[in-house]
C-alpha cells in the first residue's frame, strides 16, 4: 500500500516469486509494467482497490500461479490483455468488482483456463 506510488519499474528482473504478490491499495499506480519478466508466483496474487490501474501489460509473462488470482476494485482496468500466457493457476480465479472491465473479457480468461 502506497498513496504515491506511480510504477513498479525497477522490478523488471524478477522472474519467480516463491511467496505471494500483491499490489494493493495504490491510488496513483497507472501501470504494473515494472513486473514484466514475472513468469511464476508460486502462492496467491492479489491485484485489489487500484483505481487508476489502467492494464495488466507487465503480466505478459506470467505462466504461473500457485493459489488464488483475485482481480477486485480495479475501475480503470478495460481488459485482460496481459494474462494471455498465464496457463497454470493452482487456486481460485476471483475477478469482481471492476466497474469498466467487460465481461466478455473475463469469460475468455475463463474458457481459456478452465476454470
């Protein structure tokens, strides 16, 4: 949680996370594009109450997810082009409360995991 907090740049050498990975409470944070060599978080990731989160570009490369993936109070967030090679989710899918995304756009992550 951080009120100031614009990017995650500076991360981009992360590549497995064993623990869990939240982005949480951040009222400025536009962009997770600081995350893009993530390929595995091994627990739960929580995207929750973001509200100027626009995209989820820097998950491009996330294949993996250990636990639970929870997508919650996101209003500017309109698609879920940045999960496109996530294959493996070892938990829940919970996306809710993400006033702009369209749920056509959940349904094909859906589908496309079977979950």
């Amino acid at each position: 949680r951080n009120p100031t907090l614009e990017s995650l740049d500076g991360l981009e050498g992360l590549r497995d996370l064993v623990g869990h990975l939240r982005i949480r409470e951040n009222n400025v944070l536009n962009h997770i594009g600081g995350l893009i060599g993530l390929t595995r978080v091994g627990g739960s990731v929580t995207i929750f109450d973001n509200p100027s989160l626009v995209g989820l570009d820097g998950l491009r490369n996330l294949v993996s997810v250990g636990g639970t993936f929870t997508l919650r109070l996101n209003p500017a967030l309109t698609w879920l082009d940045g999960l496109e090679n996530l294959e493996s989710l070892g938990g829940n899918l919970r996306i809710r409360e993400n006033a702009n995304l369209p749920v056509s756009e959940i349904e094909k992550l859906v589908k496309r995991l079977g979950a």
